[in-house]
C-alpha cells in the first residue's frame, strides 16, 4: 500500500490522481512563491546566501535564481 500523506495512492482513479497532482502542484507554487519573497527580504537584511539555502534547503544555483542573480 502506498500512502502518501492522507491518501492512498493505489485506490485513487487516474482522474483522481490528475486531480490530486495539479493541487498539489498549486499548493507547491503558492509555498515556493512566498518562499521566495522571505528569501529576498532575509537577503535584503544582510542574510548570506549560503546560509538561506541551508535553511530552505535548495541549492545555491537555486537560491541566486530566486533572488535574481
């Protein structure tokens, strides 16, 4: 049985799993947005870049593409 989360993924329909995949990904772009605007303001204040991809855990390619570097 695979359980991810609150749902068992080995029940769910395909249009369930559609379904389920695309909220998750709205989900994901609404977290990874405000992410990205914290990010941007701890940079802003002095935070190094090294240190907020720690915390975030991304990589620093990924962290200067979201402060736009």
């Amino acid at each position: 049985m695979m359980n991810s989360g609150n749902y068992d993924l080995e029940v769910l329909t395909l249009p369930q799993l559609a379904d389920l995949r695309e909220w998750q990904l709205e989900r994901l772009e609404k977290v990874t947005h405000q992410l990205k605007a914290r990010v941007n303001t701890e940079y802003a204040t002095g935070a190094e870049v090294r240190a907020l991809a720690k915390k975030c855990g991304v990589t620093r390619v990924t962290m200067y593409r979201w402060l736009g570097k």
